[in-house]
C-alpha cells in the first residue's frame, strides 16, 4: 500500500483526529516572521487544520496534499479547492512568503530531500521561510502502512547542507499534542538568505 493509498483510504479517521489538534504555539513561532496578509503556501496540508487557521486570520492561502480523499475533505473545511498533487509536481517560482510542511515531509525518503526542499526553496519569495517537522529520530521505518523518514538535527542539516541554498535554521523539540501519543517532533524554522 503507497502512502497515498493509505491516507486515500483513511481519510476520514485521520481527519478526524488531527483537524483539532491545538497548533498554537507552533503558529506563534512562525506568523510573527511575515508580514501582513503574507502569502502561505500549507504543503502537504491533511485535514486543512492550518490552512484555515491562515486564512481566518488574514492571510493568502495556497494548499495541496497528495490524497484526492484527504483534499476533498479539506476543500470543504477550507472552503477553497486544495490542489492535489505530491511535493515533486511543485513548480511555483518566488510566489510565496511562507511554506508551511508540518508533518508532511516525514513522508519523503531522506535521499529525495534535498531536491523536494530545493523545489520548496524555489516557491518562496527572497527572504522566505520555510516551517516543517519530523518524529524526532533518524533513519526510514515503515509503520502500519507508510513510511516515514525520522529526523534528528544532525540528519536534517545533512540534508539541507545538500541544497547549496544559503539559509539560516532554528530547531526545538516538541512533544504529540494528540491524545496518547507519546512521539517527539524535531521542528524547523529555515529562513532563506
């Protein structure tokens, strides 16, 4: 079963389990860098949880998944069409001032990192930011039906190191805000120079 297959058939309970989850203080480390009204591209965006929260407040949203199931329902939830595509379909050039991946590259294989950051990198408009997130760890594993690529801070400078892009990166460490999950997250804020 390929992620895509997995999210298409599970997207109802994955919804429903992630699109109130409180974000909040993950919002106030990276909004407070963009200027009013910014433009945010949500990549990988499931439920559509922080894309609407974008758009209530006042910013321009783009947003895509790769689950025709899951972009259905966060359509409706947004109340805008989410593109359906995967992170190597991204050819935006310069078009947004944020890229928001929360827990959605976790889903790309290390080696195909670099390249999706880069394709990521080339959406951002100069002095853009770029927020994602990892289960903290290191190395591929498969977990019922998907495969995730864990990172730790080493691992994601590696793969950053790879772009040739001039960046600056802060990362911390935050636990599941899910019920009963005890996971920690590898968070990162990389700022184009």
């Amino acid at each position: 079963m390929s992620q895509k297959d997995y999210y298409d058939e599970n997207a109802q309970v994955f919804f429903d389990s992630t699109v109130d989850v409180d974000m909040a203080p993950l919002y106030q480390r990276v909004l407070p860098l963009l200027p009013t009204g910014a433009s945010i591209l949500d990549a990988g965006c499931g439920s559509g949880r922080d894309a609407v929260y974008f758009k209530r407040h006042g910013y321009s949203v783009t947003a895509f998944d790769a689950s025709e199931s899951l972009c259905v329902l966060a359509s409706a939830h947004l109340g805008q069409d989410v593109h359906c595509m995967r992170f190597d379909e991204i050819e935006w050039q310069g078009a947004f001032h944020a890229v928001w991946a929360c827990a959605s590259l976790l889903h790309v294989p290390y080696g195909e990192l670099p390249v999706t950051f880069e394709r990521l990198f080339a959406a951002l408009k100069p002095g853009g930011v770029l927020y994602c997130s990892f289960k903290y760890g290191s190395g591929e594993r498969e977990f019922g039906g998907r495969t995730f690529t864990d990172l730790d801070e080493s691992g994601l400078e590696r793969a950053l190191s790879l772009t040739g892009v001039a960046f600056e990166l802060e990362t911390w460490v935050t636990e599941d805000q899910r019920p009963g999950r005890e996971e920690s997250w590898l968070n990162a804020l990389i700022r184009l120079k």
